[in-house]
C-alpha cells in the first residue's frame, strides 16, 4: 500500500481524561474518523459505521485500534464523549474518542489527515441547522509508524470490507 502521508505528532485529550499522543498509538495500525456528538447529518452513520468495524476487528486476530476525533471540542468534553461512545461501545482501550483545543484539532485534521473541516458561516448554518460544521467522512487507515496509507467514504456500507482487507496487509 502507498504511504499517502504522515501524521504529525499531537497531544489531545482521550474521553477518559488521560492525554493522547501520536507515540501511544505507535506500534499498531488505527482507524480514524471525524464526527462530533450533536449532529444530526452523517456523524450518527459514521459511528455506527466505526462500530460495525470495531466488532469486525474484535472478531478477527487483526489488533487495530479505532480512534474518533470530535470536531466540536467546545461541545464534546471528555465527559460528553463518554456518554457517546456508550451508544456504539463497551470498549475504552481499543476505541478512543479525542477531543482537545480547536485550533489543534482543526490543523491536525487540516494539515495532518488532508481533510476538510470548518464551522459554517451563520447564513450556511441557518440553511442547515443540523450540520454547524461541515467535515470530512472519510475513515483514515494509518499503520503503526504513523503513516496514513488509505482513505475510506466511512458512509459507504463497503467501509467495513475494504478496511479490514487493507488492514490485513499491513
């Protein structure tokens, strides 16, 4: 698989309260994806998603790690994502939802993973109330160095094949 980029060093902040670094995940390939626990557009579709390929992985030899990235961190505290993450899983170890200051977040979506995400303007966001950001909804397959080496439609009911299969051949 081509190495499509590197993701840049962070510490944020996992919805246990204990901080997340790039060097935690190090070692071991992870899925990333973005969504934020107010919506009510896609985010509900790509956790499920993500679920769906957390049991799939559970259920396999693969040891990958799912990490979710909130893109409304003055919304979703650690204490909101643990509530959210209970809908979809049991897991705290093997699932990891992040959440940290804005401008962090928002370079490291930007320029890290190369994936949009942007709060709407207020005449944007009152055509579309459910949706006051926009953000990408790619999955992101990164292997155990750090490199990102494919992205996914997380909408797409094949997400969950496809990542498995890459995930694989790392």
């Amino acid at each position: 698989m081509p190495v499509l980029g590197v993701v840049p060093d962070f510490s944020l902040t996992e919805r246990s309260g204990r901080t997340l670094s790039k060097r935690d995940l190090v070692g071991r390939p992870w899925v990333a994806n973005f969504v934020f626990t107010s919506c009510a557009g896609m985010c509900p579709l790509l956790s499920s998603r993500m679920a769906q390929l957390h049991r799939s992985l559970a259920a396999t030899d693969l040891k990958v790690r799912s990490v979710s990235f909130s893109v409304d961190p003055t919304h979703d505290t650690p204490e909101v994502l643990r509530e959210y993450a209970a809908r979809y899983t049991p897991d705290e170890q093997d699932w990891l939802f992040v959440t940290g200051p804005k401008e962090q977040l928002y370079g490291l979506i930007s320029s890290g993973f190369r994936l949009s995400v942007a709060e709407r303007s207020a005449a944007e966001a009152a055509e579309h109330p459910d949706e006051l950001i926009t953000h990408s909804d790619r999955f992101v397959l990164v292997d155990g160095q750090g490199r990102i080496r494919a992205y996914y439609h997380g909408t797409e009911a094949e997400v969950v094949s496809e990542v498995l299969r890459d995930a694989a051949t790392l």
